[in-house]
C-alpha cells in the first residue's frame, strides 16, 4: 500500500463518486483501500485502482 500516502490529494476514478477530489486520510492495510475525505461530512474507501494523484 504505498501508491498514496496520508494528506495526499487524490481524484476518484472509480464508479462510486467519478470526479471527486479529497484526501487521503487513513490506510486500511487489511482491507487493501484508502479512505478518503471529499468534504467535512463525507468520505468513504477505495482501492488504489479506484484512485490518482490530482494535480491542479
């Protein structure tokens, strides 16, 4: 699990939120997903296929 790192800001690529950008906050390693934030009220997991950096 070290495609991304905590803090990162990633876009969701996957078919559950396409187009959303937040920040990965925690690292499930048994689980093999990341969850990430998207605003202050939600987030949710994904694996890394689901994820890429965001570059402004």
């Amino acid at each position: 699990m070290d495609d991304f790192k905590i803090g990162e800001t990633v876009r969701i690529t996957g078919r559950t939120m396409t187009g959303s950008v937040g920040t990965v906050v925690h690292l499930d390693e048994k689980r093999g997903k990341y969850l990430v934030r998207i605003s202050d009220v939600l987030q949710n997991y994904f694996t890394a296929e689901e994820l890429e950096v965001f570059s402004s």
